[in-house]
C-alpha cells in the first residue's frame, strides 16, 4: 500500500520538473498496467476505480467512453496547464489494460444506451485516487462552514480562469478530503505539515467544448457550484494576478502537452490536435473579459 512519503515524492518531482521544463517526468515514457479492478465510479465518463502496479489506485477514464475519445487529451492538456499553475489536481498517467484483465472483469463496459461495448485493451487515462480508497474518505460536496476552511480555496479561482481560457462547458467539479498540504497542495504554505481540507479540481474532458474541440464562452462555463469558493478569494488583485499568468503561460508547456497525447486517444487527428493548441494560444487576450463575465454572474446570483 502506497504512504505520504510516496505521494509526496510523487507530487514533488512533477511540481519540480514543471518548474524546469514545462512537463512532469515522473513516468513520461511509461504507460503502467492496471492489475486489478476495483469498482465502477459515478459520472458521464463511466470511469472505473483501478489499481496500478505502482501501487496506487486511479479513476480510470476509457478510450471508447459515451463522451469520446478526444476528451482524454482534454483531461491530459488541462491537467498540464493546472499544474504548471501550481493548482491541486490529481496526478494523471497513462494506464495499460490489457486483454487477460479485461476478459476476466465481464462488468467493464461502457453503456450507449441500450447499447454495450467492452473497454478496449491498450492505453486509457488514468487520474490518482488521493490515497488507499479503503482509508481515504473523498467527498464532492461541503457544507459553507467546511468549504470556507480549505486550505487551498484559492485554487477554485485560479482554475475559473483556466476553464474560461480552454472553454471548459462543464461546471466546475472538485472532491475535498484531509491531508497534508504540503503533499497534495504544495502551493499552500501556511499549513505546514499539519492535516487541512484539500480540494482536488478534477474531471476536465469538457475542456475545448468536450468531443467537439471548439471554444465558447457560455456563462455558467467552468463555474463551481457554491459561490463562497469566489467570494472568499476573488479581490480584484488575486483576479489580475491569475489573469495575467494565463496572459504570460509559456507556450511550450502547451507544445509539450500536445506531444505527449497518445496517438490512440486523437485517432488520426494530430493536425487538428496542433491547431487547437494554436487557437488556444490566441485565445489568452480574451481571458480577462471572459473572467469578468463570469464572476460578474456568480456575483449576480441571490
């Protein structure tokens, strides 16, 4: 069973190689077999709890989900970006199922209506369960009290800033559990090493418009669910200041992300892949206004 000490190695070397290089290395060239199926997970993906034989459990999100394949490289490239960011979001990696474990778990398919398909053998998505899921209590909902007292709430504005930026049509979903900020939110100083209430910004597929890889600027896009999360953190400095690192984000970690999106998750379509990345770039000017749109309806609201 994984400990802090390997999560914590984990976070630290990929915040670090972001720091240096754009992209993270802790397993860049691996792609790591799953060796057991745990359980199906709510949500439109009809993701599956694994374990990996590295000893951690993932949410796994499959090639041939009801929402397409391209929202794995959604969840790949916006997961860079939030990292490169510093925002707490689950590690993510390349996960192999292979054809043995798929034929002895009949139960992992994915529904199209009426409709079964069996998940495919070969390479899926996998985002880290934050600890052994026997002991880690996750949730994805707070009461006021409880969410005014994450540690990292400042998280849930600067990933309001990426959703508008990748035309993320979602709202915004996050899970909070207990842990050490420094293993699970590095950013967060003032903790230290004593546990706080963590909140992971999770499920990003509906980035780029989800399958349809175009971008919008509808108003609830990317928006949490309380608005407590903004009230608490959104001064007018702290906006600019996400703002501005959205304006000046280092065009080669979005390069860098593109390049390492599988070939098996865009079928064929590398060409439109790079032109998303291109548009994505120009897309940074109209950040600010899209922002303002958006906090100006969250503050709208009774």
């Amino acid at each position: 069973m994984p400990n802090v000490a390997k999560y914590a190695h984990v976070n630290s070397g990929i915040l670090k190689a972001d720091d240096e290089s754009g992209g993270y290395n802790d397993s860049d060239e691996a792609t790591i077999p799953v060796v057991r199926i745990a359980r199906k997970m709510r949500g439109g993906s009809q993701s599956w709890l694994v374990e990996a034989a590295d000893g951690f459990h993932y949410v796994a999100k499959f090639r041939n989900n009801p929402q397409g394949s391209r929202t794995l490289a959604n969840e790949w490239i916006s997961h860079r970006i939030l990292r490169h960011l510093g925002i707490a979001t689950p590690i993510i990696q390349r996960l192999k199922f292979g054809s043995e474990l798929i034929s002895a778990n009949p139960d992992l398919v994915m529904h199209f209506g009426n409709r079964a398909a069996r998940v495919e053998a070969g390479t899926h998505l996998g985002s880290m369960f934050p600890g052994d899921p026997a002991e880690t209590a996750v949730y994805d909902f707070l009461p006021d009290r409880m969410l005014r007292d994450v540690a990292n709430l400042q998280d849930f504005l600067g990933t309001l800033v990426v959703d508008r930026w990748v035309s993320n049509v979602d709202v915004r979903q996050a899970v909070f559990f207990r842990g050490k900020p420094r293993v699970w939110a590095p950013c967060v100083a003032a903790h230290g090493s004593k546990r706080a209430i963590i909140a992971l910004m999770i499920d990003h597929g509906l980035s780029f418009g989800g399958a349809r890889w175009e971008f919008s600027d509808a108003p609830s896009s990317g928006i949490f669910g309380n608005p407590i999360v903004y009230t608490v953190t959104a001064s007018k400095a702290c906006v600019r200041g996400w703002v501005d690192r959205v304006l000046y984000f280092p065009e080669r970690v979005i390069e860098d992300a593109l390049s390492e999106v599988p070939d098996e998750w865009i079928d064929g379509e590398r060409g439109e892949l790079e032109s998303l990345g291109e548009k994505l770039l120009t897309r940074r000017q109209a950040v600010a206004q899209s922002v303002d749109r958006a906090l100006s309806g969250v503050f709208a609201r009774p």
